[in-house]
C-alpha cells in the first residue's frame, strides 16, 4: 500500500501531485480522501474523476492490459493538488508474484490476434519500467 499526500500548494496551476503515468499492478484500489484531484486520460483530454461517497477508485493497471493482450487497456492518470486543502490517497496495489510469467492468455493469441506483448515474469517488468527500458 502507498499512502499519497499532497499538502495545499499556493499554484496548483503550476504543479503536479502525481505526473501522468499507468500503474504496473494488476488492479490498482485508490481511497481518495474527500478533496478532488484525480484526472485520467480519456479521448485526448484530462477528464476529472467525480467523488462519490463511500465509493473507491478501482484502475486496471498494466498486468490486465499484458495478460488480455490490450483488451483492456492500464488507466493513464495524475493528479492535481489543491490551493486550501490537503489531498490524500491510499493506493493498495494488486500485483502479481515477482516470480510470475505475465503474458497474453494463450487463449486470446492465434494467427488473427498476434500477442502484443512480450512474456516476462513481473520483477523483469518492474526492472524495465523503474529503469524505462523497452517492456
Ligand atoms: O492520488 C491519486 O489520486 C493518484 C495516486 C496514484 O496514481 C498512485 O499512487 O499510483
Ligand atoms: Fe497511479
């Protein structure tokens, strides 16, 4: 789990909380505190995510886009900070076992649907993503 805090900053207009990225997870849970931030990408704009009550943030993070061969695609997000308020998140992160091999499910490849991506355990792709090296 990561705790994210953003304290208020006097320029939000000049900054950042998190800079756009996916999440190499499986499944990312975020507990957003009740200050708004979140944008995700979506038909080429920043889109802000609405608050619900007692509602979580579920993102599909870049494990399910390899493992259903971009069927589903790992969420592009970031996050704003606030010029009043401190923002918080809890992100719980569903990752596989570091030792796991990720890749299509054999099921979704065939000679129509060529696998996308490339089958390596999860500890290479966190190596070649913390290192932005080609996956
Ligand atoms: O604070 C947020 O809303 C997003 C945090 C986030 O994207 C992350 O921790 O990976
Ligand atoms: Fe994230």
């Amino acid at each position: 789990m990561k705790i994210n805090m953003y304290p208020p900053c006097p320029q939000p207009e000049l900054a950042l909380g998190v800079e756009p990225h996916t999440d190499m997870s499986a499944l990312t849970i975020l507990v957003p505190n009740d200050v708004p931030g979140l944008q995700v990408w979506k038909d080429d704009n920043w889109v802000a995510v609405n608050l619900l009550e007692n509602a979580l943030f579920v993102h599909v993070g870049d494990q399910i886009e390899v493992l259903s061969n971009g069927k589903y695609k790992s969420v592009l997000h970031r996050s704003l900070v606030n010029k009043e308020c401190t923002r918080m998140s809890w992100a719980v992160f569903i990752v596989p076992p570091h030792e796991a091999n990720i890749g299509p499910f054999s099921e979704l490849v065939n000679d129509q649907n060529q696998a996308k991506y490339s089958t390596k355990t999860y500890a290479e792709y966190r190596h070649c993503k913390f290192n932005k090296l080609p996956q």
